[in-house]
C-alpha cells in the first residue's frame, strides 16, 4: 500500500512541479515538442494563443485540485486505517459552494473567449480584400478592385514526392504564386470554392476558414512584419489533398505596390498576347511545358493517361477529332467524367490555344492543325 501511495503521491506532485515552472518557458518547450498552437505573427494570433494557455492553466488547477483532493481522501481515509465514514445526506452550504465556484470559473473563461471571439468575426474596416477560391487542387486569388488574378499551384519537384529526390524543407509547402499582403494593413480574405469543400488554413496568421461552392466566408489578418508564411488546405478535398498548399508573403507597402504594378503589367501582356498570332512552332512548344505542367498529373507526359479515369490524348477521338469538341472538353470539362474538370478560368487563351495545338500534333497525333488565342477567345464569347 504505501508503494501505491508513493505512486499516487508522484501522479500528484508532477502537474504541481509544472505549475511551479515558468509558464512561458514551459509554453515555449510544448511549443517546441510541436504539441501545442503557434503564437502566430498577427496581434489576433497571439491573443488567440494567450486565450488557449489562460484556459489550458485554469484547466490544470482546477485537475490538480480536483484529483488532489481525490487522492488524499483516497489515502489518508482508507478503510485499512480505520477511517469511518461521515453519514449525512444533504448539505445546503456544499450545495450552493459546488453550483457558485463552477459559474464563477465558468464566467472568468466566457468573458476573454468572447471578447475574442468578437474580433476574430470584426472585418469591418478592411484596406485589402482578396477573394480566395479553392479548386481540385490549388487555389485563385483575386484582389477586389485591383484587376489582378492569378492560380497558385503545389510547385514541389514530382522526384521528391516519389522519393526519387531528397525531400526540400519545405516539402509540398511550396507554389509557383504565393498570395501577397501588405504588411501593417488589415487584410479580408473572402472564401470560396468552385467544386468540392477546401479550407485555408495559415496557422501564422490564425486563419482557418472552410470554403464552401456557392457560399463566401470571411476572415481577416493583420501581419506586422514581412515574411513568408505557409499553410495547408484542412478539409480532405479529394486524392490530391495534400498537393494543395498556402503561401502568404507578408511585404512593406512599397514592395507589395511595386508587386501589384508588375502583376497588373502582367495581366495587360496577357490581354495583348491574345490579340496576337502564333506561329505554329511557338504554339507548339509553349503548349508543351503547359501540358506537361498542367496536364500531364492525370494523363501522363506521354499522352498515355491513366485509363479508365483518365484516357489517354495519344490517338483519342477528341485530340483527333473536330476542333470544336477538343476546346470544349478543356474550356467547358467533360459532362461524363467529373475528373475532367473545366479549365477555361484557370488556364489563359493563349495556353490553352497552345496546349491543344501541341496534343493535336503531339504523340503521333499529328493533325497538322493549330488554334490562335483569339479564337480561343471568340469561343468563350461566343458561350
């Protein structure tokens, strides 16, 4: 028995040793285990991190009280030492103690998990809006009022996600387009989906937010030093979930001014280029590296496919057949395979004007045809 007892006594004293430790260093260490949130780099993050250890410290005492009290009776006033049990039925002192002490606790967590609370759902006032849509799998952003939109998708080597490469340290965390916020400027992020439910989720901005087809949520972040922060999508969106990062880069106003002219520069280059006519061989290479970039995921960089879910481009009706049908299965998706999702938001005329040239002619299709971007163009009008 006594062995028990010091093994009781041990469960007891260990909470009350970390109790007894520094709470900031012992914060640091769970946090360094990776067992407990991070404190974020926004003034809501941190306060949302202060919220959780001021309820996670009320939670311990209130355990080791508790228990304590437990263990105590347990040990000290066990029948092998004689104890005698009290007889009463009723106390209406205890009564009134047991109802009052838990309202108390109760009220002392409601009021900061409120107040919180309210600030978290407070995006009044917001000097950046973007717009963020979830896709099978990679996410749009688009910046209200800027006229600046562009996709941003998983960037890391496919020879490190089949362990054919060393993994880099930011393993599938990292996109040719990262989403770009002015610092010491509050940001609204308005949240949607265009098929299935994603979520975006950037722990460092303690942002979290479902995206939902045909429902807009919002949330809001205010970063008050540049840097590069990463998330995921947190809602499993199909097979290639994990392939769907977040990348925000945080930067002073001016770099983030100089940031957008060059993005509207770009989307003005764009809009040129379609008014523009390509030869074939520049059709032809650049629908290369946007197939094998885009494409070549589910139909393999051979045009071989993956049948039955996805057919392969080498010798198909549709590469081979009427030009219309082929613009119509990339612009629009196809009505009899979900898997074959529209690409006419995500992919510019002059991609897609280029990738069907390339798989009209590539992998020995050659239909000795091609498509100009403004015919591209002429065909979503003409929807």
């Amino acid at each position: 028995m006594l062995k028990e007892a010091k093994r009781l006594s041990a469960l007891l004293l260990g909470p009350a040793v970390l109790i007894s430790m520094s709470g900031q260093s012992l914060a640091e260490e769970v946090e360094r285990w990776g067992v407990n949130m991070t404190q974020g780099v926004t003034p809501m993050s941190r306060d949302i991190y202060d919220l959780h250890m001021l309820i996670f410290w009320i939670c311990v005492v209130i355990g080791v009280l508790v228990f304590g009290v437990m263990f105590y009776s347990m040990i000290v006033h066990r029948k092998s030492r004689g104890a005698i049990p009290a007889n009463f039925h009723e106390s209406t002192k205890l009564e009134i103690l047991w109802t009052a002490v838990p309202f108390v606790i109760l009220m002392a967590m409601a009021w900061p998990a409120t107040t919180t609370l309210i600030d978290i759902y407070d995006t009044d006032e917001a000097e950046v809006d973007i717009l963020v849509t979830g896709y099978q799998w990679k996410w749009k952003y688009e910046y209200v009022n800027q006229e600046v939109s562009f996709f941003s998708n998983l960037s890391t080597p496919k020879e490190q996600i089949y362990n054919q490469a060393p993994k880099g340290v930011n393993y599938l965390l990292e996109v040719d387009e990262p989403v770009v916020i002015p610092v010491k400027k509050k940001v609204r992020f308005l949240i949607t989906a265009n098929d299935v439910i994603h979520a975006w989720w950037v722990p460092d901005l303690a942002v979290k937010k479902d995206a939902i087809p045909g429902y807009v949520n919002e949330t809001w972040a205010y970063v008050e030093e540049p840097g590069t922060y990463r998330g995921q999508c947190a809602e499993l969106c199909g097979k290639d979930h994990a392939f769907m990062p977040i990348v925000v880069e945080a930067l002073p106003e001016e770099e983030y001014q100089q940031w957008l002219a060059g993005k509207r520069e770009e989307a003005a280059i764009l809009r040129e280029l379609t008014n523009q006519t390509f030869s074939f061989d520049e059709l032809y290479a650049r629908g290369e590296d946007v197939h094998n970039r885009v494409c070549a995921a589910c139909h393999q960089v051979n045009g071989e496919g993956v049948p039955p879910t996805f057919p392969a481009i080498a010798g198909s009706a549709i590469a081979t057949g009427a030009m219309n049908d082929h613009l119509s299965i990339i612009i629009d998706g196809s009505a009899t395979n979900p898997a074959m999702r529209a690409f006419g938001d995500e992919l510019s005329e002059v991609d897609i004007a280029a990738v069907v040239t390339y798989q009209r002619n590539a992998f020995n299709n050659n239909m000795g045809d091609s498509v100009q971007p403004i015919d591209i163009l002429k065909y979503k009008q003409g929807q």
